[in-house]
C-alpha cells in the first residue's frame, strides 16, 4: 500500500513539473526542443552578426539576436516556429545586478540574448519578446 502511495505521489510531482508552465518558471527549466517566435518581424543585414529587437529603456529587459555573418539579409518572421536547443544563464559582476540569457536555436541559426534587471531569469522575462509553446500548449500569462 505504501509502495502505492509512494508511486502515486512520484507521477503526480513528474506530471506537474512537465505540464505546468507559469510566469515563475525558472528560463533554465524549460523543456529541450520548446518552441519559440519572435512577437516582430525583424532583418539581420547582410554581413552583420546581430540585431538589436528591443533596447530595454524604462523595461526590465532588452533583447538582442545574434547569428553568423551572411552575405545576405536574413528575415525573421514572427510567423517562424524556432527550435530552443539550449538556455544559458549567467550573471553581470558589475554590481547591477543583471543577468544574461543566452537562448541557443537548434539547426545553428543563431541566438538570442536577453538582458535583464533580476536575479532570477524567469520564463515572464522572455514572454515580453517571445511566444513560447511546448509540444502540448502554448504557454500564456496568466
């Protein structure tokens, strides 16, 4: 009977950590292979390795995409469904107290970085500038 329990519990607490994805999830907790699509449109020009989306004045956050240089412009869509591959999280040790994600796109496409005022990167930081969905749902704010 315990043995029971004991089960019950562990695949309830399994189920909950996958399916519930809210504002206070941690960004590093997302699940492999989530997708991502940028709220605008925007074009990386030719022979350049970034583009600045968002400066961040009067926000929490700006964000910044970076990719390989091309010999051509390249336009993202919002329409595009973008593979997260993997998240990287680290802090600025300049004494603002802000922290960089890193967000790495599966097939090298680029990534991109967020820039943020907080200690904690959550999954709220990234929704200003990204719709994200997991293969169930998409994710929203609540």
């Amino acid at each position: 009977m315990i043995k029971l329990i004991f089960s019950f519990v562990f695949m309830f607490s399994i189920c909950s950590v996958f399916g519930q994805l809210t504002n206070e999830t941690i960004l590093t907790e997302l699940p492999s292979s989530t997708l991502l699509s940028s709220k605008s449109n925007f074009t990386v020009p030719s022979n350049s390795t970034s583009v600045l989306l968002d400066s961040g004045l009067g926000k929490p956050c700006s964000c910044q995409f970076f990719t390989d240089k091309k010999d051509y412009d390249r336009m993202i869509n919002s329409q595009d469904q973008l593979l997260i591959d993997m998240i990287k999280v680290k802090g600025v040790f300049d004494g603002s107290q802000r922290h960089i994600a890193r967000i790495y796109l599966k097939g090298n496409i680029g990534y991109f970085k967020l820039n943020c005022y907080s200690r904690r990167m959550m999954l709220e930081h990234a929704l200003e500038f990204f719709d994200i969905s997991t293969n169930a749902e998409q994710v929203f704010i609540p």
